[in-house]
C-alpha cells in the first residue's frame, strides 16, 4: 500500500512539475510604448537654490525622421502653475534640452516634456513631467 501511495504521489508532483514549467514558458507578448521614440525623460534637479531641469528624448534608429520638443518649467504655487522658462529644439536623431533657472528654498517647481515624434507614417506626441523642491 505504501509503494502505490508514494507512486500516486511521484505521478502527481511530475504532472504538477511539468504543467507549472510549461505554463512559465510562455513568454508575455510586449509592445512598444511609442512607434517613433525609444525613450523619454525629464527630471528636475537643485544645486543650492539653482534648479535645472533637463529632458532626453532618443529617437528609434531607421524609422524616426524627426524628434521635436518643448521643455517648460513652471513654479508650483497650491493649484497653480507659475512660468519660469521654456526651450524648444529639434533632431533627426536624439534630442536632449536643458534650462537652468533661480529657484528659492522650499518652493516646488516641475518640469514638462512635450514631444512629438515624426516618421514616414505617422507622428505621434507625448507628454512627461516631472516635480521637485528646491531644498
């Protein structure tokens, strides 16, 4: 009786081994973000009370044609979003802005990305932002 039981149980766990090693090899199908960027970014970083904001964006080799962008950065006052600066460039390849700007202790600022990406097919456009308090 007990050889049947422990055969009974070895079958079990080698159909129960199988079936979860089978099921983990099934790879997650994964599609890109974007069809004309590979990457993007925006980050806002302080020295003392200067604050510079700084955005990447990196082009898809073979298909992008052009990369464009706009850069802001704005001080945060409760609901509202105050000017400070803004920068605008352009690429065929990748393209990164940076804007350096006085900030005052205590006070949050955020910076945002605005992209556009252009192929021979489609443009698309993508927006990031990032927050920070200048310490």
């Amino acid at each position: 009786m007990k050889k049947i039981l422990s055969l009974i149980l070895f079958i079990s766990m080698v159909i129960t081994l199988s079936v979860s090693t089978s099921a983990l090899a099934i790879e997650p199908t994964i599609q890109p973000r974007w069809e004309t960027m590979a990457s993007m970014n925006v980050y806002v970083n302080f020295s003392g009370t200067t604050g510079t904001a700084c955005a990447r964006v990196s082009r898809l080799a073979g298909i992008t044609t052009e990369i464009e962008g706009t850069l802001y950065v704005y001080e945060v006052d409760g609901d509202d979003w105050i000017y400070i600066d803004s920068e605008y460039g352009s690429s065929t390849r990748s393209l990164g802005i940076d804007i350096e700007f006085d900030a005052t202790s205590g006070t949050e600022y955020v910076a945002v990305f605005e992209v556009t990406g252009h192929s021979a097919n489609t443009s698309e456009s993508e927006t990031v932002m990032d927050y920070g308090t200048c310490p």
